[in-house]
C-alpha cells in the first residue's frame, strides 16, 4: 500500500503555472526572476512527483499535456490558498485582523477595563475582542485550560507556565448617602460599623473575604443586614437609605464626583485589593500580546 505523497513545493507549482503561461522555459525564468536551469529544475521536481509529464514541445513553444491541463486549475487554486495563507498571516502579525480571549473578575471587567479596550480598539480596529466576567477562581481554571490568553484576577500568587503583573491597586471603602451623619468624614473607626445597618457583598465573594479578614484580625464582628451578588445593588440600596455599604473604591468612583454617594476609609484598617494579570509565557498571539501592553501602559 502507497504511503501518501508529501506536498508539492509551492515554488513548483508557481513555476507550473508561470511556464504554461509563458509557453517557455526562458520567458517564465525571466517573469520570476530565476535562472533557467532553477526553473527546469522545479518542473523536473514536480514532475518526478506526480509520476506525469506536464509539458511537451511543439516547436519552440512548451505545451500541456492533457494532465498538465487537467492539474492547471488545481496548481491556481493551490497557489491562491498558499497566497492567502501568507496574506492572513501577515495580517496578523501587523495586527490588521486576529482576535483575542480576555477573562476579568466582575469589578475589572465593568469598572476598569472598557477605558482599556476602547483605547484598544482604537489603535487596533480590526481586531475583535471576547471579554468574560466572572469569579477569580473561575477565570484562572479558564485560563489554565487554555480558553483564556489573558485574565485579571485577585488572590492568584502562581500559576505554573503563566506570567504575572500587577494590573490595578484598590481598596474597600465605606459609602453613605450625602445626608448621612457620616457623610463629611474622611474616615470612621471600624468598631461604627456595628451601629449601623450594614451592607456587603455575599459569602465567598472576594470583597467579603478582604472585609472579614481584616474584621477578624482586628477582633470585630459585624451583623450585616443585606448580603448582596454585585456592587450596583450595593450602591443602589445605599442610594435608597437601606443602610451603609461596604465596595471597591473604584465602584463609586463615578458616584463621589456626581455627589450622590460619600466613601470613607476605616480608620488603621487595610483593605487593599490587588488584580493581576496572568498571560502564558508565550502567548503565540499577536493580537493578545498587543492588548496584553495595552493593559501594562
């Protein structure tokens, strides 16, 4: 049984295509810019190949024969998929197309990442983007599995074969409505947060876990009224006088220049979050390593 036949080289099948053309040996070298004996040499190639004689002579014209006819049109098709191959590649490594796989927890990918993206998006317009929000635990095993090039995540120290850098610094910050008694403090004693009706993200959720840590820590414990699944309907029942909430920095951000919403430190409490962006050491993608500097600018 034949084993298959290894592929033709492409520059035989251009000279294939070029000598038909050109009826000769001598003009299809000159239209390529090769020597004569190059060109015989690819056809001799070719023809060893395939087992058939593509050409013979009829005068001092070289012409098809009937399997040279037959294979002319796949020889184009073949040329033309090769052309268009180098032509993608090349594409994608001006970054005129390509695409990227991002993964974010919930925070960074409403809150910070669209600033981002668009400028992204401006520089590199052809290129399409797939954002995913979600939980740091869920991206990072994404990202593992190879369905992520990029994430942002927190609370991820290592993650063999991946690259780690710091993406964005926040803190947690207490918010109250501007008629509140807390409004024009900088800042209240941790112990405070027990007289009120308290509100904070669910069990589980990383602002919780930064918030009880450090409320453990320091040897306090909070009843909370509302447990919520996202910072909007955090800020949404603070807006409404539910009670005093407890989110990202970067959350109310947009709150606090409008003056709907105060924020407030703890006062000798540290309730850092920092988010981290994880990319394989090769990422093998120019369109990922490009919103990956984007990212790091």
């Amino acid at each position: 049984m034949n084993g298959r036949r290894p592929f033709p080289n492409p520059q035989a099948l251009r000279v294939f295509l070029c000598v038909a053309q050109e009826g000769s040996v001598g003009r299809a070298a000159l239209s390529l810019g090769m020597t004569q004996p190059g060109v015989s040499q690819h056809l001799q190639a070719l023809e060893a190949q395939i087992g058939q004689v593509l050409f013979h002579r009829q005068g001092r014209r070289l012409v098809l024969t009937k399997t040279g006819q037959d294979l002319l049109p796949e020889a184009r098709r073949a040329v033309q998929a090769l052309e268009g191959f180098m032509q993608a590649a090349q594409a994608l490594e001006r970054l005129e197309r390509g695409r990227v796989e991002i993964g974010a927890s919930t925070t960074m990918a409403v809150y910070v990442l669209p600033r981002y993206l668009t400028e992204f998006k401006r520089l590199y317009p052809e290129i399409r983007i797939k954002l995913e929000s979600g939980s740091s635990e869920g991206l990072t095993q994404r990202l593992l599995q190879g369905e992520l090039e990029l994430a942002v995540v927190e609370a991820v120290e290592h993650l063999e074969g991946f690259e780690r850098q710091l993406f964005y610094e926040d803190e947690l910050v207490v918010i109250v409505p501007p008629e509140h008694p807390w409004a024009r403090k900088e800042e209240i004693a941790p112990e405070q947060l027990a007289e009120v009706p308290l509100i904070v993200r669910q069990p589980g959720a990383m602002t919780f876990r930064v918030l009880g840590s450090a409320l453990e820590q320091a040897g306090l414990e909070v009843n909370p009224i509302f447990y919520t699944d996202n910072h909007e309907v955090t800020k949404r029942l603070v807006l409404e006088g539910a009670g005093v909430g407890i989110v990202s920095s970067v959350v109310v951000r947009p709150n606090v220049r409008v003056g709907n919403l105060r924020a407030l430190r703890l006062k000798g409490m540290e309730l850092r979050r920092l988010f981290w962006l994880f990319y394989p050491k090769e990422l093998g993608n120019p369109a990922a390593e490009a919103l990956k500097n984007t990212l790091l600018s």
